[in-house]
C-alpha cells in the first residue's frame, strides 16, 4: 500500500469506525502516540485504544494539509467529535481538536503515529475546570518531558 494512500484508508476506516480496517493499515509492532489516549504499541493494544476511542465519541477527521516523503507523512487535520454517554461527565459535548500528526512507514504499512496539539484546548471545551486543568497539563507536561529524556 503506498504511504499516502495508507493514511487515506486508517482515516476513512477511523471515520466509518471500522476496526478491522483501521487496524489493517498498521504494521504488528506499530507504536501509536495519541494526546488524549497515551502511547499504545503493537496491534492487541491499538485494538484496545480504537475501540475506546470510537466508544466514546462520534468522531470525523478531515485532513486540511499533506506533506510526505519516502518514509513519512505529515498532516495537518481537524476532529470534530460528540462525547457519548460512555464519557458521563462530557456526554453530548462538542469538541474539535486543531492538530498535526506524524505517519512512520514500514513495508507499506505505519509502524508509528505521533499527534501534536493543544491538550488545554481539548480540556477547555469539555468544561475542565481550572484545577483539573493545571493538573491534567502538569502530568502530561511531565510524560513529555520524560519521553524526550529531559531532565531539569
């Protein structure tokens, strides 16, 4: 499968919420590096974290810019998502995530995904409150930091 057209299929699959195609397009060791659900790798665990993901929220991508090379692709994308009921606390919230993502390939298929946005933002419009704000972006500040091997 050629790269660009992988990433075409994970998100038309994503869209339509289709596990089994989703997970097709990833290869058995893939590591997936999402914001929100943490860092999920080989195929058991990304099953896990779609399923999460589509139990709880409806969900659309819509990539707005594309920039490759021979072994990646970027894009620039927006989610617009529905909380579900299976999020109590943010059950029918709006959201829509502003966001740049990273695709690694290997023989034809991703061996790695990593998202970049703002987090705070993604708190905000589900009605986080300040505290619970401070926390959540002190502890995935600390995740970051920890995974770039950043010591104060």
């Amino acid at each position: 499968m050629q790269s660009r057209l992988c990433v075409e299929e994970f998100i038309a699959a994503y869209n339509r919420k289709d596990l089994s195609g989703a997970l097709a397009c990833f290869t058995g060791d893939a590591v997936y590096q999402d914001v929100t659900y943490g860092t999920h790798s080989g195929q058991a665990e990304l099953k896990k974290m779609l399923e999460r993901m589509f139990r709880e929220a409806d969900a659309r991508w819509s990539v707005h810019a594309w920039i490759a090379d021979a072994q990646r692709i970027a894009i620039e994308w927006t989610i617009d998502s529905q909380i579900t009921d299976a999020v109590p606390q943010s059950a029918g919230k709006r959201v829509r995530l502003f966001a740049m993502g990273l695709f690694e390939f290997r023989d034809g298929r991703i061996a790695g995904y990593r998202e970049y946005l703002d987090f705070g933002q993604v708190l905000l419009q589900l009605g986080v409150s300040p505290e619970s704000l401070h926390r959540a972006l002190s502890r995935q500040l600390a995740r970051t930091l920890t995974a770039a091997g950043y010591t104060p």
